[in-house]
C-alpha cells in the first residue's frame, strides 16, 4: 500500500518540475533568440510480483508465465530545447540581424590573432544579433562581446578615391593702392587694376576684396577657378603697397584642371607654391574586398591614405553576414563578414547566463562557415529573432500538468484514508 503512495509523491515531483519548465518558457515569451524547452517524463523502476519464467512441453509440465511488476511512479526523462527558428520581428537599428537557419553567431572575450578550432577557442555561441560597434571600432553584440567572423585581407576593401580639384597657394602676391587720376583709387594685383574705395594700406584687406570682387572674371583668366583671399602677409605704407597671400582652387576635377588652375595662379603673381595644397587628379579605383578564411574579431579597417581608421557614420548588414558602413566621403567601407557557426547536435549546447550557450561534451562536431552557403541560413539585416514559445500550447501543458499533479495528489489522499481505515481496524 505505501507504494501507491511513493509513486503518488513521485508524480508530485515530476509534475513540479514540468510546471518549472512551463513557468520559464512563459516567462521568456518575449526574449530575443529564445528557444523553448520541452520536459519529458519515464516511468520510474520496478519491482517484481511475480517472476516470469519459461514452459515446457515435456508430459504433465506447466506453460510459461508473464512477470507482474509494480512501478514506483514517474520522473525525469530529459529536457530538450527545441531549435526551431523563431519568427522574424522588425528592428529599426540596422545592425540588428537574425539567422534564418540552424546556425550560431560566435561570440566572446578577445582572442589574440586568428584561429580555425572552434570547439577549443573558449567562446560562446548565440542567436541574438543585437551588434554595434564599439570606441576601438570593433564589432560587439549588447553584452559586450566580440563579434568573431571572416576579417579583410590586408590591402583590399579599399575604396575608391574620389577625384580632387587641384589647388595651389599663391604666396607674397604685391598689391598697390593707386590714384586712378579721377578722385578715385584702384587696387593693382598681378597687373589687374579694379577700383576701390580704400586710399591708403591701412585698410589693405578691404581692398583686397574689392579685388576679388571686381576681378575675378573669365576675360582675366578666373573663369575656372575660385580665387581665396587668405591674409595679408606685409604692408609697406611709405609706397602704398602690400604682400598678400591667396588660395586659387579649380572649379572641376581631373588632371586636365593642373595646367588652367596653376596658370590662373600665375596671374596673381608672387610665388605659386604646391605642398601642402594638391594636384587635381581622377577618380582612383578602389581594390574590392577580400575575407580571410581564419576566424577574428571584426574591425573598422584602417585608411591607407590617413594611417586611420576609416570614419564611418551608418552602417548596415547583408545576408552573406557583410558588415558595410559609410564614411564621411559617403564611400561604402566593410568591416568584414560575420560567421555562422554549426552544430552538429544543438541539443548537446549547454545554456548560460544570458542569451549565450557553451559547447557541451555532446555537442558533436563544430564547424564555421560563411552565411548565405549552406542550411546553416543566411542573415536577415534589421530584424531579430522572436522566442518560439507557442503559448497556446504552454496554456494546454499547464492544464493537462496541473491535472496530473491533482491525480496523484488524490493518490496520496486515498492511500492515506486506507492507512487510517487499517490503523482503526483495532480500536
């Protein structure tokens, strides 16, 4: 009779625990990447009644018999994740991403250098994709771990320069404040005289501009260019004269503006300098990008022309896992390209705080590969993964558990009533 009783506190055990289950999977309707877990019962051991045993044809022996046993109630068999992906929900950052697949981001602290062997580098995977890029222009997800992925190969990815207008410095250009013989001056620069309110070199850059506003025109040889007063560099007041320095620009680009611009310079006279100022030039190609087939961290590529590191304002994510931005030129800059990671046995992946699982003793075989190649998925830019808790079929696990624990309570009860109906048989 006490059996009934064992396998009744039994159930009660069993039954709790699925309601844990249920409970946290509820609680976790609305997490990003969830993946819901199932609870599945066996039945408990044994015991036998009566031992089975064999028959025998011989003459005047007895057939075979079955065994009788008696179990002791129910417990836990396992509890399984089930990795079905999520639905898809729209995000408005566009470096958050999903995988529409069977496949793992890898993430983690840093690790030094490049590596191939997953199952040993001490990271972890996840499904959450919520990705920025950090101070030190690293790829991150929220908390705070290293994206690892394909970086560039050094020497590409570079983008192309853009075509420059040339531009050269005029310095030590004389200008001269004369009367124009009327009642009037004129301001002479390069041998162009424009008149000019200013009588003397006391107000030397007031008549500059009235130069540059008078006489930059195409019939003097401007009509290309964009002529810069920048500062006066010496006044002699004793002749009314001054040294002014300029900065002379061409309205378009390419090679062919060198000859026009620094002609145009020329005209101003003084010394036409170059350095630091540039040479007009065409449209440079860029170097397309290529990926290293050894796993890193992620990070903003340096430019070759600066030694720093690209400045990049927005960024996005494509579906092979390619992290672009775009910097301040509006030139389109990548990053790298995420990895996917697959798992032969995801069940085997053990869970930890977080969002983030390790690789446990079961997990099988643990391989990289690139997104968008394989059923490992590909990566969907502006969306997160939902949890892919089915609520009404929790609703129905809480019933059909809640029914069970109230039968094997009852269990419990009624074996307690035939206890006390046997203690009372002597009274």
């Amino acid at each position: 009779m006490v059996r009934s009783m064992i396998a009744g506190v039994a159930g009660l055990r069993a039954h709790q625990s699925k309601m844990d289950v249920i409970g946290n999977n509820i609680a976790n309707v609305n997490t990003w990447g969830f993946k819901g877990y199932s609870y599945n019962f066996k039945d408990s051991m044994y015991t036998n009644s009566i031992n089975s045993s064999g028959g025998s044809v011989l003459a005047g022996a007895a057939g075979g018999r079955n065994a009788s046993q008696v179990g002791y109630g129910s417990q836990l068999s396992s509890i399984s994740n089930v990795f079905e992906t999520g639905a898809p929900s729209p995000s408005s950052r566009p470096m958050d991403c999903m995988i529409d697949g069977t496949g793992f981001f890898l993430v983690g602290n840093m690790v030094n250098g490049s590596f191939t062997n997953v199952a040993d580098s001490g990271l972890y995977l996840s499904r959450v994709g919520i990705f920025s890029v950090d101070e030190n222009g690293y790829l991150v997800d929220d908390q705070r771990s290293y994206v690892y992925g394909y970086a560039l190969v050094d020497g590409t990815g570079i983008p192309e320069k853009a075509a420059q207008a040339a531009s050269f410095s005029v310095e030590g250009a004389v200008a001269k404040i004369e009367d124009d013989g009327q009642g009037g001056h004129t301001i002479d620069i390069g041998g162009i005289k424009v008149p000019t309110s200013v009588d003397s070199t006391n107000r030397l850059e007031d008549a500059v501009a009235d130069w540059v506003e008078k006489a930059l025109t195409a019939a003097n040889g401007f009509g290309d260019v964009t002529v810069e007063f920048n500062n006066v560099a010496s006044i002699d007041a004793a002749a009314n004269t001054g040294t002014v320095n300029f900065t002379v620009t061409a309205k378009t680009v390419g090679d062919a503006t060198n000859t026009t611009t620094e002609t145009a310079a020329g005209k101003l006279g003084g010394t036409v300098v170059k350095p630091p100022l540039v040479e007009g030039s065409d449209l440079v190609p860029g170097i397309d990008a290529q990926y290293s087939e050894e796993l890193s961290t992620l990070r903003i590529p340096i430019n070759p022309d600066t030694n720093q590191r690209y400045k990049l304002e927005n960024y996005s994510i494509r579906e092979d896992g390619t992290i672009i931005g775009v910097d301040d030129q509006k030139r389109v800059i990548a990053l790298g390209q995420v990895a996917l990671i697959h798992v032969q046995n995801p069940n085997g992946l053990e869970k930890t705080n977080g969002y983030y699982y390790t690789i446990g003793d079961n997990t099988g075989e643990v391989t990289d590969v690139k997104a968008n190649t394989g059923p490992t998925g590909y990566i969907k830019g502006s969306y997160l993964e939902m949890a892919n808790v089915d609520l009404a079929n929790e609703f129905s696990n809480i019933i059909t558990t809640q029914r069970g624990f109230q039968a094997n309570s009852k269990i419990i009860t009624v074996t307690d009533e035939m206890l006390q109906e046997l203690v009372n048989m002597k009274r």
